[in-house]
C-alpha cells in the first residue's frame, strides 16, 4: 500500500473517479470540489511539490497543462473560461503532498484568489 494518497488513487489501491489517464497522467474528480468540475491532474510519479519539480520533468509539466486545456473542452468548460491552480507547501493551503494541478471550471471565479 503506497504512503502517499495520491499514489494510491495511481495505482488503483485508492479508489477515485479517474476521468483520464495515460502513461504518465492520471487526473481524477476532487473528493471536495470547490466548483461544478473541479479534477485533479496528477503525474503517475511522485513530486512532492512544485519545488520538487526537475529538469527532466518539465515535459511532464508542459504534458498536464496540454491535457488540462483538453479536459476542459472534455467537460464542457472551456467557453465559460476555467481556471488551473497548483498550492505549494503550507501557506498555499497544499494539504495532499503529491504535485497536482487543480483545474475548475463551470462558475465565475474571482481574483486574486483567497
Ligand atoms: P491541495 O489543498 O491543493 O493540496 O488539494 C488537495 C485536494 O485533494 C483537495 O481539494 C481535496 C482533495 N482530496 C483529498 N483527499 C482526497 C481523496 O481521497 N480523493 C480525492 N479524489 N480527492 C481528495
């Protein structure tokens, strides 16, 4: 059984509701979701955070932000405008320790964001 959370939903140990997943991407439905579609876009391997994030990931990195703009048509928020966020670390609110990609769409968001 993997340690980290988000691994676990990887593996399929976890169940989550995966949406896409490919050989190096798994995005999946957030359990809290803060707007209508709200998906997790996660990398199969394991960066703790943003910070950790190495120069031979920055394909991984340009790969999420490709499928990102794909699931947004996927899910029918790509017209209204979505938006794409990463928390790093505490005071960004990171509470799960696997990189990932918040991408929500289907209401009106403000800014800056809280
Ligand atoms: P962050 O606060 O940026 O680290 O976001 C972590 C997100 O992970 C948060 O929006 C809730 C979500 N989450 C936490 N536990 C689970 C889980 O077990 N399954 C799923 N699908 N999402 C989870």
């Amino acid at each position: 059984m993997s340690a980290c959370l988000f691994c676990g939903i990887v593996k399929r140990e976890i169940k989550g509701d995966i949406v896409y997943q490919d050989d190096s991407l798994v995005a999946f439905r957030d359990i809290n979701p803060k707007a209508p579609v709200h998906l997790l876009i996660v990398p199969r391997k394991h960066i703790s955070t943003l910070l950790e994030v190495e120069q031979g990931d920055r394909g991984l990195i340009g790969d999420i932000f490709y499928v990102a703009a794909q699931l947004a048509t996927d899910q029918g928020i790509s017209k209204d405008g979505f938006r794409v966020v990463v928390n790093c670390g505490p005071g960004a609110g990171q509470s799960v320790y696997h990189v990932h990609f918040h991408l929500l769409g289907g209401r009106l968001f403000t800014w800056p964001p809280g």
